[in-house]
C-alpha cells in the first residue's frame, strides 16, 4: 500500500511542473485576456476600470472589422472547399495503388513542411501582378508570354468585393423578404483574398490527401469487391460506399483545417498584410495592429476572445463527440 501510494505521489510530482506552466501561461493568460477586453485599458499604462462589454460593442461599429470577418468567411469557405477537394482527388489517384506512390506522396506533402511565412512570401513574388512601368510579373508574366494576356488579373491587389447590391433588383428582393443584410457591402466575396486562399490551399492540401489516404486503405478491399461484383460502377462505389464511409475522416479534416482558417496571420502577414481597402485583411491582423500598435490593448483583447469563441464553438462540440463516441465503443 505504501509503495503505491508513494508511485502516486512521485507520478504526480513528476507531471506537476507541466500542470502549472500549462495552467498559468495558458488558462491563466487566457482569463487575463478576458479580463482585459472588459476593462478601459487604451494605452501603454494599464487601465483595469471596468466597463462591461464595451469594447466588444464597439468592435461591430468599426468598419474595419467588418471587413475583416467578412474576408474570413470567404477564406475559410474557400480554403476548406479546396483543401478538400484537391485533397481527395490526390488521395483517390494514389490510391489506385501507381509506381512511385511514395515520391509523390512526399511530393504532395512537402509544403505542409514549410512555415506560413516562407509560403507567404513564395506566392507574393509568384502572383506579383507587376506594373505598368516594369510591365507584367509572376504568373500574370507567364499568361502573358503563353498568349493569354486576357487572364492578367491584380491577384491580392485587386480590391474588388463581390457582393449583391442593395439598389439592385436582387437586393430589392432580399430587403423586401427581410433578408436586407445579404445585400450589405459587409457581406461579399473579397477577390484579393482568392490569392491567400490559394497559396493556403497548395501547402495544406497535401495534409489533407494523407487523412484521406489513410482512410481509403482503411477500406477493406472485400467491400469494394462485393460492390464490383453486384454491379456498381466506379463511380457508384465512391458515391454510395467510400464516400460515406470517409465522412469520420472529412469531418476530422474540417474541424483541423477551420479552426486554422478562423486564427490565420502568418501567411497574410507575409503575402498581403491588410491589402487595400482592407480586402486581404483578418481578425488576427486587425489584432495585432490595436493591440501593439495602437496600444489598444482592451479592444485587442476583445478581439482575441472573439476569436477564442469561434474556434471554440468550431472545436468543443467536435470533442464532446469525439468523448461520447468514445465512451460508447
């Protein structure tokens, strides 16, 4: 009794330290922060008077915000679609079992080695539209020289918005049934955001074809015999039998990928940075700039648990799931 009571005590001992730095520069960090979005803190010297949420209020007010969490719900539309598509696609074509699967399974993979900020960078110089006095650049220089100039596009320093028009005969329509707020300049597709979705889709597809993989050889080969053998063509056998059965491994792939779509900086940082008219721009950016900035640190942290919010209400139910699931095998 007294060994194991002492085994207990030194296991204890032994994960303590990481119990406390984990409890203090993560939780605790965490409930400052909230506690700082709540407070008068504007400048270098801190101001913990309290006034509620303020801040957060403010924050819906600011039309750069605005922006930004529009150009987050067309990044992460579009990253997740892409990332899945492409991902699948790869996954099915190596699956057919081709010579040299490993290099290109290496190949695909690589970029998911490299950082956010190197990605940035390469793409910058590669969707670089140039200008009129050096003429074209980067893959615009490429359509160019392939004859097809027509395809010249700004890339991430098109500020464009696509988004439905309220005087328009769509717009009339929507305020008319009380769906006016579709027809917002806040509600739209950013085009210069297009170019942070595709650098973002190249580096993470590769992650993706590899859960997908592992899920299509977690496929009994008997099972797609017997379907063969009743009759059903390849694409019926994806449609009725695969694809649902890879639908654990999709939602795996969205909880991982949103969650990283929601908190994005790095890359834009490097790419595009907040773009003009703020079109390529994201809460964590918006972020940085209020709170090291513009010494904003209450409307800082009110960002940042904003953030914390959504990536939560992304996350936590896909992890009650995951423990209930669990719990019932």
């Amino acid at each position: 009794m007294r060994q194991v009571t002492r085994d207990r005590l030194l296991s204890l001992l032994l994960i303590s330290p990481s119990v406390i730095a984990i409890a203090v520069f993560v939780y605790g960090f965490i409930g400052f922060t909230a506690f700082s979005s709540l407070t008068k803190w504007d400048s270098l010297l801190p101001d913990f008077t309290f006034v509620g949420l303020r801040n957060y209020a403010k924050l819906f007010t600011v039309d750069r915000f605005l922006c930004d969490l529009r150009n987050t719900v067309t990044f992460t539309v579009l990253f997740l679609a892409g990332c899945l598509l492409v991902g699948l696609l790869l996954a099915i074509l190596l699956d057919q079992r081709i010579k040299g699967e490993g290099v290109f399974r290496s190949v695909y993979l690589f970029p998911m080695a490299i950082s956010f900020i190197v990605t940035g960078v390469v793409w910058r110089w590669l969707l670089n539209p140039g200008t009129l006095q050096t003429g074209s650049s980067g893959i615009n220089l490429l359509l160019e020289r392939a004859g097809l100039g027509f395809l010249r596009w700004g890339w991430f320093t098109d500020p464009t918005i696509w988004h439905i028009a309220p005087e328009s005969a769509v717009g009339a329509f929507l305020v008319r049934i009380g769906l006016g707020g579709l027809a917002s300049p806040y509600v739209g597709v950013s085009l210069g955001m297009i170019s942070v979705v595709i650098a973002a889709i190249w580096q993470l597809s590769g992650y993706t074809m590899a859960l997908y993989l592992a899920g299509l050889r977690a496929i009994p080969d008997e099972l797609r015999e017997a379907a063969r053998v009743d009759g059903a063509s390849e694409l019926q056998l994806y449609r009725h039998i695969i694809l649902p059965l890879l639908q654990p491994v999709t939602l795996s792939a969205v909880i991982i990928l949103g969650h990283m779509s929601l908190k994005i900086f790095d890359l834009v940082v490097s790419m595009t940075g907040p773009g003009p008219a703020f079109s390529t721009d994201v809460p964590a950016f918006f972020m940085f700039d209020t709170t090291f900035r513009g010494s904003n640190y209450a409307q800082g942290a009110a960002i940042a648990t904003l953030l914390l919010l959504l990536v939560a209400v992304l996350v936590v139910p896909y992890l009650l799931y995951t423990v209930r699931t669990e719990a019932e095998l």
